[in-house]
C-alpha cells in the first residue's frame, strides 16, 4: 500500500452527525459495528490503546493512537502493529449534508506494511474499510436508530 493514493470512501448516513460521532468514538459503541475487543477509546489527542485481532494463522496486534480531534468533525489515529513494520493513518471526517451527516474516511500508509502479507494489500485495506463502514456501520445505525 505504500506510494499510492489512500484509500478513501465516502457514504451519506441517515442520521444525526451527534449519532455518528458516537458511533465512531463511544468504546462500547465501537464494538458494535468495528472490533469487538478494542479495551478502551477516548477521543482525545495522545490516547493510545492496544488490542488483537486474528486473521487465519495470524495475529495483529492493533496499536491506535489519535492524532487529531475536532469534536463532532474529525477524528484521526494511526495504526501500527506490534509484529509487523508499517504504520497507517486513519482520518474521519463528518459533515452535515441535506439532514443527513456525511462521512468521509481515508486510510493513508504513513510508512509501508510488509509487501508479503496479504492483510496488508490495498485491494484487503479496501474491502476491510468498505465492510466496516458501508455494512457495519450502516446496519449499525440502523438498528440503533430507535433508542
């Protein structure tokens, strides 16, 4: 994934930006719809947290660390994993749009992942980000429309 374009995907929700934000950075929230084991989040620059997610044989322990917070509007946070080289960037980004909240996310390569892992290609980085987003997320809020 290294020098390229990140990967970016945009989607109109149906729902409040307040809606999403807590989506995006309330924990329990988060393992909803995104990884069912992340400890702890905070939005808030500096907070670091660690969990592990397998794929197969394999284990990545996920590091995020947030880089950027503008409540309600953006929230970013790098990606690194203890057994591999590399490290990414997440950045999400909400507006309002028409009475519905656009998101948009881009994942950046900040420095490149092993080429060897399939994990870490671009064609898995996009299917992985449409699938949390465009299904999980989008179901997510769906669901928790009536509360």
């Amino acid at each position: 994934m290294d020098n390229q374009e990140p990967i970016r995907i945009e989607t109109n929700l149906n729902t409040t930006i307040y809606k999403v934000w807590e989506a995006l950075t309330n924990v329990t929230q988060m393992r909803k719809w995104y990884f069912e084991n992340i400890p702890d989040f905070k939005p808030e620059e500096g907070f670091e947290t660690k969990f592990e997610v397998k794929s197969g044989e394999r284990i990545f322990t996920h590091i995020w660390k947030i880089t950027e917070v503008i409540p309600i509007k953006k929230i970013s946070y790098t990606w690194k994993f203890e057994e591999y080289s590399g490290e990414g960037l997440s950045i999400f980004q909400l507006s309002t749009e028409n009475n519905t909240t656009h998101l948009k996310l881009e994942s950046r390569v900040l420095k490149p992942y092993p080429k060897d892992i399939p994990e870490f290609k671009r064609e898995s980085g996009e299917a992985g980000w449409n699938y949390l987003i465009n299904k999980n997320l989008v179901e997510f809020l769906q669901k928790s429309k009536n509360f």
